[in-house]
C-alpha cells in the first residue's frame, strides 16, 4: 500500500492516502484515493490504454494537477493493469472495463455519498462516456481528455502525420520504419507499440518529449511503485491486455451508436494530437447528446494534453466543479 508523502507540488500534506482493493466480476482492482482535507467531492480518474496502468503515475498527477487540493481523488487500476494478475489482464474487453468503470463509480458514489465527477483519458475518455450513459444518476459530469471516438480514422490520422514528419525532416531510416509497421489496423502489441514510440519521439504524445524520456520516467514510476517483480508483471499486463483488446478496438467507432449522457461533458484536445484529428474533435462533442458540453483546445499539446498543459485542464476541471457547471 502506498505511503503518505506530501506532494511536491504547492499541494497541502495529505489528509486521506489510502488504496481500497475491489473485487469486481471475477478481477481484483485497486483504487488509491487522495485529499489534503476529508469531505471533498470525489473526481474519478479513467486511464488511457490499453493496458496501461496508472498507479506509477500518481505522483506525477499530483505535481501537474494539484487536484487533490480540491478533490477527493480516485485513481482506478483497470482490469488486469499494473502488478495484477496475468488471469486479470487476460480476461480484459472493452466492455469488461466499461462494466467496471461502472462497478467502481458506483462504489465511488456510495462511499463518499456525493455525485461523482469522470476525469477519462483517451481509451478512458471513451469508457467514462460509455458508462455515464449508464450511471447519469451518480456522476457529476465528465472531463473527456483525448477521447477516443474512430479508430480507422485515428489510424488514418496517424499514419499522414508519421508519413509528414518523416518527409520534413528528410529521414529515409524513419520512412523504412514506418514502411515496416505495414497498414493498419494493428492488432498486436508488438506493433501497436512500436508506432506509439514513433509518434512519441515526434510529439504526438507529450509534445518536447520522446520515447526515451518517457519511457525512463514510466519504468522509474513502476519501479517505485510495484517494485521490481510489479514493475515486470505491469510490462508484461500492458502486453496481454493489449493482444486481448487491440481487434476489438480496431472497429471503435462512437459515431455509429452515440452515448447519450444526461450530466455536463467537457472535452479537451491537444492540437498536435495526432490521434485526435482536428476534424474528429470537432465532429465528436456534436455527435455525443449531452444537456451542456464544451470543448478546449489547446496549443503545442499532444495526445496527453493533461500533462503538456495542465493548468489549463485544471482550469477547465475546476469551472465544472459541484455548483459551478460551465453554461453555454
């Protein structure tokens, strides 16, 4: 279980830093919650993925967001993620995680008495609209980061962008790699993960930095956080989640059954996202019924805008707190 350590982060030391073990349709899951004071409203965090955890990136969360000053913040280890068991990850879907961002706002809501407010990130994004659809009653509203709407088209997105990056730096060793990773979609690990390590090194997913950096920063996080035996069971999780979900998500597509949700959508898109086309994050808020929605954009940000710009996420996630919802 993680220890109390004030954040590094202006952040005042932590009143409540606990993590509660769920037992949800047959998995183990983990949700580590922290507040500076007790009685804050609760903002659940939905991961991007798949199969990437999200305990390790508690810390980071917390020096960028500082949303523990103001939330009581729910950190969510999907289905099979991080130091769980190989059993978990492998009996990962889409739906499965659906039904458990479900199972676990519902668990959220009955603990704190309170509406819960969904902070989801790509992948994520689109299970929190999926389930609020579902669990309107007991959400606040959704900050919807990245959200995944198209997969064909994303994947067509992404290949002109690696395809244009390549040709401006005149890189012959960077069009042989791209060549190699074939047409999409990718439905294996192996390849799905190489082309997230050349869109990292291009900024398309934390915009200045590249692969190398982020990687050293996520082993460095798992290591503190599961130690050296989780560290390499996340990796491997990562891996069987994704062979369990890359086919499905290759035929991702929100705009043929739209959520209809009954609580505040607040979208935000980075505009060198190259997953998120300007296109889909214009058409997607449209497209989703809900009763108020916005959308941001920000500059100079990639795929994990929480991260490059995150005092304009927390800007938008605070106007959205209980009793202050954005109007249009």
């Amino acid at each position: 279980m993680p220890t109390s350590q004030p954040p590094k982060n202006g952040n005042a030391p932590l009143a409540v830093d606990r993590t509660v073990t769920l037992p949800i349709d047959g998995s183990t899951q983990r949700v580590r919650m922290c507040a500076t004071r007790v009685g804050l409203p609760p903002i659940l965090i939905v991961q991007a993925g798949p199969g990437f955890p999200l305990l390790h990136e508690v810390p980071k969360f917390q020096r960028r967001l500082r949303l523990e000053n103001d939330f009581l913040v729910c950190y969510w280890e999907q289905r099979g993620c991080g130091s769980a068991s190989n059993l978990d990850a492998k009996s990962a879907s889409l739906k499965r995680h659906v039904d458990d961002l479900r199972a676990v706002l519902k668990w959220v809501h009955n603990e704190t008495k309170q509406k819960v407010m969904v902070f989801g990130i790509s992948i994520g994004a689109t299970y929190a609209l999926q389930a609020v659809a579902r669990e309107s009653d007991r959400t606040e509203a959704v900050i919807a980061i990245s959200a995944d709407s198209d997969t064909a088209r994303s994947d067509a997105s992404i290949d002109a962008f690696l395809r244009q990056q390549a040709a401006r730096a005149n890189n012959r060793r960077l069009n042989t790699k791209i060549e190699k990773l074939g047409a999409p979609p990718y439905t294996t690990s192996r390849v799905f993960q190489q082309r997230a390590g050349l869109m990292a090194d291009m900024g398309g997913v934390e915009h200045g930095r590249t692969f190398s950096s982020l990687l050293g920063e996520t082993l460095f996080g798992m290591m503190r956080a599961y130690g050296p035996v989780g560290m390499v069971k996340a990796i491997r999780n990562m891996s069987t989640i994704q062979e369990a979900t890359l086919a499905e998500m290759a035929s991702l597509d929100l705009f043929a059954d739209p959520p209809r949700l009954a609580v505040p959508v607040h979208y935000v898109f980075g505009e060198q996202d190259p997953i998120v086309s300007a296109e889909l994050a214009k058409q997607l808020p449209a497209a989703i019924a809900a009763p108020v929605w916005t959308v941001t954009f920000a500059t100079n940000a990639g795929h994990m805008v929480h991260f490059d710009h995150p005092e304009l996420v927390r800007s938008v996630v605070m106007k959205a707190r209980p009793g202050d919802a954005l109007r249009q």
